[in-house]
C-alpha cells in the first residue's frame, strides 16, 4: 500500500497578538487528499492556524510546507490554496457562471477554458444548469456551494473552510455537510475545515484536530477523539462531559483518578435489577428528564457524589418519562467504556 504524502506540515507554528499567545509551537502533518477538521471554541488558535496556512497571518515562528515546499514567507496568492469563508462574498450582477469563471478570468485564462472549468466545478458541486441564474435566484446551501465551486475551479492542492456553514439553518447545515464531504471524496483535494461544533467535526472528518488555549489538545480519528478522549478538556468538548472523579471514581470504580463514561454507554435501572459481569453500576437519584425526539436524556444525582448524564434511544413508541424525576434508580455500563482521562 502507498503511504499517502503530506500535503500541508506545520512545525514550531507561533503567532502572538501583544501578551497573547494564540497559537502556541503547534507541529502538525495534514496528509494529501485528508479532510481534517480544525476543532475548538472561539479564542482556542483554530482559525488563526488556518489563516496562516493561507498566508493572511504572518507567524511569529516555525514553519509552513505545502507539498514540500516552504512557504512561510510567500504572499497568498502564491500559494496553491484556495479559501472558503462563511461570508461567501459572490458578485450580485453577476450570473452563477460568471462568478465561477471569475478567478480564471483574473489569471487569464482563455474564455472556453474557463467556461468549462466553471461547467465542471458546478457539476462537482451539484449545480449543473444553474450557471444563467443569479446569485439572488439561489438557496443559501445553493450559494454556498456556488462559493465551494468558485474555489474549486483553480484546481487547488488545498482547499481551506473558515467556518463556511455557520450562517446556514441547522436542517440545511446538516445537508451540507453530507454532501460537502461527498464532493471532497469526489475531488479528492486535501480540505481543511474550521469549526467550533463538535457534531459538524464528527460527522465530516477524516480526523480531528481539537484545539485548547493554542495547542492541540487531541489528534485523531472521530471514534478516537470521541470514544478515547485524552484530556477532561476533549471529554468535555466532544459530546456530553461525562466523569467520575476523586472520591466518586473511587468509590465506583475502585480507583483513582479522573474515567469518562459516554452517556450512551449507561444504561438506567431499577435499583432491584442485577448488573452483570464485568459491569460497573452506582446508585442516584434522577434529578431531570429531557426528551429530545430521538432519545430522553437522564440527570442523575450519584449517592457517591457528583453526577451522570445516561441517554437512552427512544426506539420504541416514546413515552413521556418525566415521572421518573425524584426516583432512586441504578445505573451500570461495561467496564471497557470506561477511559482514563487526564486534567
């Protein structure tokens, strides 16, 4: 099998605002063809990362490679990246046809060219036959990806999204991200994403960057960063926190430390049910229930201290379950969805 090269290598990256370190010594490897999605909240070093990739920040120290090639110092549009942002900026007077030829007309590219590359970068994207309407005409998912086609036309190594389905409905954010991530399989360039939601990054990457205060806090797959977190700061970013700590994991667990449990994992019992081998169980008391279509989500108050969150899928005809609130009952999940996490 042959190693896949690397598209974008990032070593020592340091950019300073004044007192502020955004972005803190970061080394990173974005493989060739990848989709890797760039995780955290706002003020964590995401975006700046990705500005500097694409030349609009300078950094302070380390190095940018694209394809081999050090570019720390070359001005953007020397770089063969393209950039797709929230705002997606398309000309109004202009047809969707004309907006996609636009970046080709700019480096002069004969006119039959760049009319079949704009033909082709509309099919790419879903938008064959709309090249004659307006932008006023479209969707906000169809001028979205009129915005996805216009960077897609310069046959970019690298294709950079600031955040681009921020400003999209959640129904019509969840539908972009199936077919954005469909495109960068069909296309095949190396996407780097920026987000602050977690279900968005899980749903679309091949692999996850988590950022905290400048530094990466976790690499990995979805599953990875999901179902093995390294920090409670993952844990609790990723999905729902769910931990058990100090006294509480003593007292349940047996050990020390800080274990995080998914709330999926837990089952909710009746404190007169058995819990099989190789399951751990605590005592609580449900202090709320939530329904949430799809499942119910139960708080529950542990005897031992603290509190777990348990999900439960409402596979069945729903039932309202708000008269569990105020009940003892007993919760118990395998040992092996427990993981150690550290502070």
């Amino acid at each position: 099998m042959v190693e896949p090269s690397v598209a974008i290598r990032l070593r020592g990256l340091t950019r300073r605002f004044g007192d502020v370190v955004a972005v803190n010594g970061v080394d990173l490897d974005v493989m060739d063809g990848e989709f890797l999605t760039l995780l955290g909240p706002s003020g964590s070093g995401k975006t700046t990362v990705l500005r500097m990739i694409a030349g609009f920040e300078r950094p302070d120290a380390g190095t940018i490679e694209l394809a081999g090639a050090d570019v720390t110092q070359v001005p953007p549009f020397a770089r063969d990246v393209n950039t797709v942002f929230q705002d997606y900026a398309l000309f109004p007077h202009m047809t969707v046809q004309k907006n996609v030829e636009y970046g080709l007309k700019v480096k002069k590219v004969p006119s039959s060219d760049r009319k079949l590359r704009a033909q082709e970068a509309l099919e790419a994207v879903r938008l064959d036959g709309y090249g004659d309407r307006a932008p006023s005409q479209l969707s906000g998912g169809q001028r979205q990806r009129v915005a996805l086609a216009r960077a897609l036309v310069n046959r970019p190594k690298v294709l950079l999204l600031d955040e681009p389905l921020g400003a999209l409905d959640l129904k019509l954010r969840e539908q972009m991200q199936v077919e954005l991530k469909e495109i960068q399989r069909q296309v095949g360039i190396t996407f780097v994403f920026v987000t602050h939601d977690q279900d968005e990054a899980l749903t679309m990457s091949d692999r996850i960057a988590v950022f905290n205060k400048g530094d990466i806090a976790q690499l990995g797959t979805p599953s990875e960063v999901y179902e093995h977190p390294s920090s409670s700061f993952v844990a609790g970013f990723v999905g729902t926190s769910n931990l058990l700590e100090s006294e509480a994991a003593q007292a349940v667990l047996g050990r020390p430390g800080t274990w995080s449990v998914r709330p999926e994992k837990i089952r909710v019992l009746s404190v007169e049910e058995t819990v099989g081998e190789g399951q751990h169980s605590v005592r609580g008391t449900v202090r709320e229930v939530v329904y949430v279509g799809m499942s119910t989500r139960f708080v529950i108050d542990l005897a031992v201290g603290g509190s777990l969150v348990a999900v439960r899928q409402n596979s069945d005809m729903s039932t309202d379950l708000a008269h569990l609130r105020g009940e003892a009952v007993q919760l118990a999940w395998d040992s092996r969805h427990e993981y150690q996490v550290t502070d």
